[in-house]
C-alpha cells in the first residue's frame, strides 16, 4: 500500500506539472460594441482537465485507502522528520487527510528540490536547457535572493505545523503544547525537512562519477548534472583526492552526506524530545 501511495503521488505531481505548464487563460474580446472595455476570459480545457483529474486522484484514492487500508491492517503515516504523524484507515475523514497531506509532502519535496538546483545555478543562464525549465516551474520565487530560497522551506514549515495544528489536536494525533513550544517543534520539523536533499546530493554525485568513467553523450542533462556536481564538491577542492586518472571527490562527497544526514537526523530527534 506505501508504494501504491509513492506511486499516486508521483501521478498527482505529474498532473501538477502539466496543470502548471498548460497554457494560460487567454483574453478574447466579448461581443460588445468597439468602445466597451470588457473582456471575458477562456480558460482552456486541457488545464482544466489536469486539475480536475488531480483532485479525482485525491478523493478517489482515499475512497479506496478507506476501503482497503482495514483489510490490509494497514496503518499509515507521514514522517516529519523527528515524528511520524499517523492516520488510521478505517475513518474516510482521516483518509482524506492523508491523501491530501501525502501530496502536500511530496510536492513540497519536489519544490525544495527545485529551490536547491536553483541556488546552485543562479549564475547559470537560462540558455542551459535545464536551469531553463527549473525556473519556469519556480515562477517568481527563482529570482529570489539564494538566502531567501534557501530559508523559504523552514519558514513554511513552522507556518504549517502552527495552521495545522488545531486540526491535528482536533483529530487526537498531537499533544497540546504552549505556542512557544510549538514554534520550537515547527523549527526542528523545517530543520529535519533540509535533510530530505541528502537523496538528490548523493544521486547528482553517483550521476557524476558514472559519466566521469562511461561516455554517455553530449546531453545538456549531463551538463547540469556535471554542473551541479563541481558546484556541489567545491568546499573539497583543497584536497587531495585525485590519484591519476582517478577523482575520489565524488565518493567522499557521498559519505560526507550521509554521515552528516544521520548524526544530523539523530542530534533533531534529540532535540525535539
């Protein structure tokens, strides 16, 4: 059931995509003398339908998980990095959260993704095919300033557990706590979120060291990759790890990361406690 719900995310992220990347409204003019400033709006049918089909995906899916999750004696969850919110599957009001709050974790994942490569491109033109369609689905948070981009998704965060929490108490799945108590939970959960890049760090690096040894064509996805990787393995330069032929920055990249992920997951579960 937790891979049938990887797998509707990543079609509710596709649907969301092509609802952003679909044409936009177009202004025709109304059927009014020549004088008449009015104009009336034609939104075209494929965005809408990408939309509809998106929020099809959430109610239907939770119809189903309501269903099917008793049966199944399944129990599932949102990791918030120190916690795990969890939702029992045999009340439908708790499985519409879940499908909805599943989603919300998986687009948030994909734009702080996005947020990052921005960060570490934001020289880069937008002739780079790659840093082009990045900022297209960033819109106008890519012009921001790299601290801003960078500070965005914990700021967020501690909104959304202070929004959501009268919610959560509501349904039993949170202890009340004081607003300052709440406030430090919302900061250590954004902290824990930073944590989710060690996949997208450690998958850029594994991806730069296969196309340093195997020729895999001269695609502008390897030259964003390679991009990103150097930008990526700079604070390494002064050391020496090329012997030869051989650049062993990428693989001391990789356990620079996930040693830093774990002692780092394992200081926020410390401190939320």
């Amino acid at each position: 059931m937790s891979l049938l719900d990887f797998i509707l995310n990543v079609a509710g992220l596709l649907l969301w995509l092509n609802w952003r990347a679909a044409p936009p409204a177009v202004r025709t003019p109304a059927q009014t003398p020549a004088l008449s400033p009015s104009r009336r709006v034609t939104p075209p049918r494929a965005r809408q339908f990408y939309l509809l089909a998106l929020l099809a995906l959430l109610l239907g899916r939770a119809v189903f998980y309501w269903q099917a999750g008793p049966q199944l004696d399944w129990l599932p969850g949102i990791p918030l990095g120190p916690i795990r919110l969890p939702f029992r599957s045999d009340f439908l009001g708790r499985m519409l959260l879940f499908s909805c709050f599943s989603f919300g974790a998986t687009l948030g994942v994909f734009y702080l993704c996005l947020l990052a490569l921005s960060s570490l491109h934001s020289p880069v033109s937008d002739a780079d095919p790659a840093q082009r369609l990045v900022r297209r689905h960033l819109g106008a948070l890519g012009r921001w300033p790299n601290a801003a981009k960078l500070l965005l998704p914990m700021l967020v965060t501690i909104l959304l557990w202070f929004l959501l929490n009268p919610l959560l108490l509501r349904f039993g799945m949170v202890p009340k706590v004081t607003p300052w108590h709440l406030l430090a939970q919302g900061a250590v959960i954004g902290l824990a979120v930073y944590f989710v890049l060690k996949f997208l760090v450690v998958g850029l690096l594994l991806l730069h060291l296969l196309n340093s040894y195997v020729y895999l064509g001269d695609f502008p996805f390897w030259n964003f990759v390679n991009t990103t990787a150097r930008g990526l393995l700079r604070p390494l330069r002064w050391l020496p790890l090329r012997i030869g032929r051989v650049d062993l920055a990428p693989v001391v990249g990789v356990a620079l990361v996930m040693l830093a992920a774990e002692f780092g997951r394992r200081g926020l579960d410390h401190l939320y406690h």
